[in-house]
C-alpha cells in the first residue's frame, strides 16, 4: 500500500490540473486510485511519476505499432507516452508465489524492477511487481491463480493483444524498451535513471 495518499484537490495542486482532468485521468486508469465512499485518492508516487514523465506528443501508438517499435529498440524516452497503448494496465494483488509462477503458467514475462535487474541494471526489488502477459493467457488466469483487482495493487498486469504478443520475443523477461517505459511510472528517481541506462539515452 502506498505510503501517501493524497485527494484529488491535493493532486490537481501538484500536478497543475484541474481536478476534475485529475478525475478523469483516475477513472480511465491513467493515473492509479481508488475511491473510498464519495472520496477518490491518489498515491504520491503516482503523481511524481506523472510529474516526471512527459504527457502524450504526437498521436498514441496502437498496440501492434507500439511493439513493433519496443521489440526493434526504437523507444524514445521523451515520447513516453506514446506507448501507454501497449497494454492494458490491470492493478491486483497476487500472492508472490502466484505472480512468480506466471511466466511458467501461462508464458508470461516479467517485467518493471525485476527484470532491469535481469537486464543488468542495479535496482533492488521491491513489494511491487509488473507482468505482461497476452490477453488469451489473462481470459484463463482466474483458474491459474487467486487475484484481486484493485487499483492500488502491488502487481502490474499488462496485458497485450494477442496479435502484438506474437510480436514479442519469448524468454521470461520483456524487453527493455517495455522495461524501460514500466520504470517510467514510477516515482522513484532511480528508476527513471534506470530506464535511460537501459536503452542507452542517458547524457
């Protein structure tokens, strides 16, 4: 669970927007939160990754052009939110037993934090865990493993179309432009340093 939550006032102050953009930006699953009775709330580290990362310049990539783009190493950093298409983002929690086993289960891959490491980058893990796995593979997960949806989960599903999954190159852990734009939405400096070592654009 984060640390801070903060309303959608507090939010909008910080992020210089309007609240009711903050609201829509919550509703849609761009920005995580979760909402208590008539209340939403926002996690800080949201924020600062939102603050961090740039807003979408030019028109959003589909999905197939997205990966297209991913798998050939041609992810431009700045233009990060291009590729938000490349998935769709389903927040759970799972058991790390669960989420450990999903690239075994159903051919999933690792991604985020845990697979920098595995591409050589110097991060410690964390209660946080990112996975993409294909939209075939999430239609049965509920008979693989026990999870529950919620917006402030500590799991990441990413779930890719199928088409563009047959894009992605097998071997458990994603590739690190993916990883890369997973560490983006983080809002831990570390990681966004991280992401800029991983494909070679930090100056």
């Amino acid at each position: 669970m984060p640390s801070e939550l903060l309303s959608l006032a507090e939010a909008s102050g910080v992020l210089g927007l309007s609240v009711e953009r903050v609201r829509q930006l919550v509703v849609s699953g761009q920005l995580p939160g979760r909402r208590f009775g008539n209340v939403w709330v926002v996690p800080l580290d949201a924020i600062a990754a939102r603050r961090h990362s740039p807003g979408v310049r030019g028109r959003p990539l589909s999905p197939m052009r997205a990966w297209e783009e991913i798998v050939a190493g041609r992810v431009e950093l700045p233009k990060a939110g291009r590729y938000h298409r490349r998935a769709e983002l389903v927040r759970c929690d799972v058991s790390r037993a669960d989420a450990g086993a999903l690239p075994a289960r159903v051919g999933a891959l690792i991604g985020g934090v845990a697979a920098a490491a595995e591409h050589g980058e110097l991060l410690a893990a964390d209660e946080h865990a990112d996975v993409y796995l294909s939209r075939s593979a999430f239609a049965s997960l509920d008979s693989l493993v026990a999870f529950i949806p919620d917006p402030l989960g500590s799991v990441a599903l990413r779930v890719v179309d199928d088409e563009a999954w047959a894009l992605i190159p097998a071997g458990g852990v994603a590739p690190r432009g993916a990883v890369a734009l997973d560490l983006l939405e983080s809002g831990d400096p570390r990681h966004w340093i991280a992401a800029e070592h991983l494909l070679g654009q930090r100056g």
